[in-house]
C-alpha cells in the first residue's frame, strides 16, 4: 500500500513529539521545586542509564521498522539491503508480515529480559556509587521499579515501529500523547504527596503501561492488519524465523552501533557530568541539555513524521517526492532550531532563574549545549536519507566520532578541569571534523539537489499543499 505523510500525521507527531520530549519541560517547574539538587541530579542519571539499557535494542527497532514498511509496501520478499517487490500489486503479503511481527517478539522478550538483569545488577552498584551510600532505601526503591519499567518499555516498544512502518504515525502519536498525560498528572500529584524521586519513577511506569495498551490495540486496528493475520493459517517454521533475523541482523547491527553514538553524543555526558561533577551541577547541566534536546527534537519532527513518505518514495522510485519532501523536512528544522534555541536564551532562562535561582543555566551553557544538540540533529537529518533506502554508510565515521568525543570529554574534564566547557567542546569539534559536512555533501550530490536550492522548493511545496486544498 502507498503511504502518504497526511495533515492528521504531522499535527499528532508534533503533539508526540513535544508530549515525548517535552515531558520534561513540562515537568521542570514541579521537579525544580520538589526535588532537592541531589535527587533532581540522581533522577537525570537514571534517565541516562536507562538510555543504556535502551541500547540493547541495538538497531532493531528501526530496522524492523523499515522492513514493515517495505512489507506494507508489497514486498514479497525481505533482503539485507532492500526487498523483492511484485511487479502487479502493492498489497501486504501478510504471511511474510506476520513473520516479521513473530522473529520481532522474540528478539525482544531475550533484549528486555537481559536488559533487566543488568540494571539490576550493575546499575543498581552505579547508583550506590555516585549517591554515595546515603538514602540508600529510597534511591534503591525508586531505581527498582524504573528498572522494571524500563523492561516493559523496552519489550512493548516496537509496537511504535509497527505503526510507523505501516504509517499509521497519528495513530502511534496518539498512545504516545495519552500515555505522556497520565504520566504528568500522575507524577504532579505524587510529587504534591511527597513521594519525591520515587513518585517520578511509578509516573514514568504508568506511562509505559498505558501506551502498550493503546499503541498495541491501534495497530491490530489499522486497516484491519488484526483480521489479516488471523487469516494467515501457514506455521511459520523455526527455521523461517532464523532467516529473518539473518536478514534483519545484517543492518539492524549497524543501526545499534549508530544507536550508540548518539548516546555517546548525548546521555552519556550526563553521566560523564556525574564523575568529574556534583550531582547538583550535573543537573544544572542536564536541565541545560534536556530543553536543546527538546528543541532540536520538536524541529526535526516534521523529517521524523515524512520518514515513511521517503522510504515510499524510494521503493516508488519517486525522485521528484524525494526532493520535495527531503527540502521542506531539512528548511523546517533549521527554521524552528534558531527560533527555538532564541526563546530558549530569551525567555528561557530568567524562568528557570525565578524558579530557583540558585541553580541557573547560564547563557553560555545554554547556547553551546544548544549548538552541539544543533550540529548532532542537522547531521542526523542526512544520515536519516540514505537509512530511508535501507543503506548506512556512516556507521563507522559516527561510531569513531562518538568515541572521539568521549575520550576528549574525559581529557579535558578530567585533566584540564575544563568543567562542563571541555564536555561540549568535545561534542561540537568531534562533529566539524567529519560528520556535520560529508553526509550533506554525499546527499545533495545523490538526490541532485543544490544545498541553497533547498529553501525555494520548499516553498513552492508548502504553496502548492495549500492551493491543493
């Protein structure tokens, strides 16, 4: 089936996105005011080794998101690199969706279930570690059942790559924003109830069930995929099985290793913040971290809601959409990271200044977490092209970048005492070297498409959207 990125998709994933990311914007005047330096700073090294733990997905999860994609798109047959599509149909062949849908649950109950072992084991030894022993029953309890909540998003996850692959993004969108709301009211009144760090980890777990329920009722709903594959009455062998994670292994490694640089690029450093800092300053740090984060995230929403629309458009063969849609997402981005990261500057900080004055984002860290954030996202939108085509060429030079940007970090803060200065230094020069210039160049030569030409085609895309309606 032909996916079209539609009105109803792009307003919902913008609602997700900033319910997703800006949770936490959301919540920073309640967590400011309720948590004390230490347990606001703990709370932000939870959220960062649970990001870890989320590694162990290891590229699965987009990976399987494109091959639904290419199944929706009438693939017959699944290869590492792309798919066999029928000449005279583009209807699901739901036998080789339902293949899919199994090898999946079975990865992912092994990746969630080992995940869990760890976070109870190392993780639980790290947190003693940077709280120093103390409050030690409250600490331990609250990382218990985030722990356990991470296990469960981790397993029920991919539902949110199925509904992506078969571009039901509004319906996906949906779960994730009602999930988002239960958990800030639930988190709002825990922390009312003085429930403090452990509040904010039974929230974080609420959500997690609520999107399962809904994110999972959603897809056996779409276009009735549930009917379908009632239907399908063939065993699917074990030996199917493996093939299809052969297949699906071949990239959906490549895809974790990228998966870690970003982590390395990102949630690491609040835990490389955490060995050379306080847990107050690290949380000043990463309050700085989570509103670029947010920002750059809710620009790059539109690219993330168009991913489908591309990857249809590259087994369509459709050069002309390519173009349209890969200007607009890239002009969009840029628009509403500089618009974003000025109201950050501008009106940002005096309101986390007034809400407590004595841990403040200078404007300093604001801008170059900002920038670094900036860089690492405008990279990603053109890494995120040749992914659409089932291809990732900058594995290695993302892998060595985020490598590069560790070791650097942990010189400069750790020998130089350069403080949170040499941490974003290292981000931002470990990306000028390589990454924020050579994908661009590789892209616009592939699609044909001058860089400064970018901003007239939007235009004239966005114009003709209108007069269409």
């Amino acid at each position: 089936m032909k996916i079209e990125t539609s009105k109803k998709d792009i307003i919902w994933n913008y609602i997700g996105v900033f319910m997703s990311f800006g949770y936490g914007l959301v919540m920073l005047p309640f967590s400011v005011w309720f948590l004390d330096g230490d347990s606001l700073g703990l709370w932000y090294v939870f959220q960062s080794i649970g990001a870890i733990a989320v590694l162990m997905d290891f590229g699965f999860s987009p990976t399987f998101g494109r091959n639904i994609n290419y199944c929706w798109s009438g693939a017959r047959k699944l290869q590492k690199e792309g798919a066999v599509f029928a000449q005279d149909s583009s209807e699901p062949d739901f036998y080789l969706v339902k293949k899919v849908l199994n090898t999946c649950k079975i990865i992912y109950g092994i990746i969630s279930s080992v995940a869990l072992l760890l976070l109870l084991t190392a993780g639980s030894f790290y947190v003693l570690y940077v709280t120093e022993y103390e409050n030690t029953k409250v600490y331990l309890t609250a990382w218990f059942i985030y722990a356990a909540a991470i296990f469960m998003n981790l397993y029920f996850g991919y539902y949110s790559s199925f509904l992506r692959g078969v571009g039901a993004v509004a319906d996906n969108n949906k779960a994730v924003v009602f999930g988002r709301i239960v958990q800030i009211l639930l988190t709002i009144v825990l922390l009312f109830l003085g429930f403090g760090i452990i509040g904010c980890c039974i929230a974080y777990m609420s959500h997690g069930i609520i999107f399962r329920l809904i994110a999972k009722n959603k897809f056996y709903k779409y276009k009735g995929i549930g009917e379908s594959l009632k239907n399908v009455k063939q065993k699917i062998e074990k030996s199917e099985i493996k093939e299809m994670f052969l297949t699906i292994w071949y990239n959906a490694w490549r895809d974790g290793l990228v998966s870690l640089s970003s982590y390395l690029m990102t949630q690491a450093s609040t835990i490389i913040c955490s060995m050379f800092l306080s847990l107050s300053q690290t949380g000043v740090y990463s309050l700085a971290l989570q509103v670029a984060s947010v920002i750059v995230t809710v620009a790059s929403a539109f690219f993330t809601t168009s991913i489908p629309s591309m990857q249809s458009a590259y087994v369509t063969k459709d050069n002309e959409k390519m173009r349209k849609t890969f200007s607009l997402s890239v002009v969009i981005y840029l628009f509403v990271s500089i618009a974003g990261i000025a109201g950050f500057v501008i009106v940002g900080i005096p309101l986390l200044k007034f809400l407590k004055p004595d841990e403040i984002i200078t404007v300093p860290l604001a801008l170059g977490v900002s920038a670094s954030q900036f860089i690492i996202h405008f990279r990603k939108c053109y890494t995120s092209y040749f992914s659409c085509t089932n291809r990732l060429p900058y594995v290695r030079s993302l892998l060595v970048s985020s490598v590069f940007s560790v070791v650097i970090a942990i010189v400069l803060m750790g020998v130089f005492d350069l403080g949170t200065v040499g941490l974003i230094s290292s981000q931002i020069i470990s990306q000028l070297v390589y990454n924020v210039w050579a994908w661009p160049i590789k892209v616009h030569r592939e699609l044909e498409l001058p860089f400064f030409k970018m901003p007239e085609i939007a235009f004239k895309t966005v114009k003709q959207k209108i007069k269409s309606r």
